[in-house]
C-alpha cells in the first residue's frame, strides 16, 4: 500500500549465523539506510510507548513526516487521508512493515492489547519545544472508542 499521503512498507530482513557453527541466531531488519531513498532523511528519531487501551492522538503534524516502526507488542494506525476515508493498518513486533505518515495528514496510534506496545518513530524534520508543529483534530466520522 503506498501512495503520497501514507504507505506501509514492507521492510528488508536477513538471518543472522553464529561464528563458530553457522546455526541461525536471529535476524537483522533493515530499518534505514542513506543510501535506500525509501524516507527522508531522518532528524529524529525516538521511542513512543502506548498504554494498553490507550490513545495517541489522533492529530495532524504540519510540517514532518513520521515514520512508525512497532518494536513491541501490536498497534492499529488510524490514518484519516485527504479526502476524508479512513485506513487502519496493524503493525506488530512480529511483522516488518514501516508505515508512513505524510506531513498535513491525521494519524492517531492506537493500543488494542492489554501490554505497553512500543513504537519507534523517525521523523524527517525534529521536534522543538513551543514550535506549535502539532495541531490536535478530531475523527468526527470514526469510532476511537471501539479501541478501548
């Protein structure tokens, strides 16, 4: 799924051997690279915790791109696009998809689970206190509360 506004992005991984007899010891997901051009450049990057049953958002970032990456746990991004229809897309420790936001487009980060899922979220343009980059909307159309 990809398109200007929004996209989920289905990540690179590779399995990790053990040194000394080869077995798989894990695995390596691809996250960012420079050199990829899947997002801009980040200039933030952070981790986000979401309680369980909780609510972040939803809101509209103004000027930056976000870029989601669920490290732990389960998370529903509710994406209201510009035409007013909205996307749900579920992202878990489990898959390896990086979903994106575009800046001027409404996303809220939902927890439908009963443990702290955590998010980690690069943005191409860094947050500073009082820059008012931030406007808090309301889904009027869509139902939060099926989420608690």
């Amino acid at each position: 799924m990809n398109n200007k506004e929004f996209s989920s992005i289905e990540l690179e991984t590779h399995e990790t051997k053990d040194v000394l007899d080869n077995h798989i010891n894990g695995e390596l997901t691809i996250i960012w690279r420079d050199w990829d051009e899947i997002i801009n450049q980040p200039q933030m990057i952070y981790l986000n915790s979401v309680n369980p049953r909780e609510i972040k958002g939803p809101h509209i970032h103004k000027n930056r791109t976000s870029y989601f990456f669920c490290l732990e746990g389960k998370l529903i991004i509710v994406i209201q696009d510009s035409t007013g229809k909205y996307h749900e897309i579920e992202i878990n420790s489990k898959n390896h998809k990086l979903i994106s936001v575009s800046n001027g487009i409404a996303a809220a980060i939902v927890n439908p689970t009963t443990i702290i899922a955590k998010v980690l979220v690069l943005a191409d343009i860094a947050w500073k206190p009082n820059d008012n980059e931030m406007e808090n909307i309301d889904f009027k159309n869509y139902d939060l509360k099926k989420w608690k």
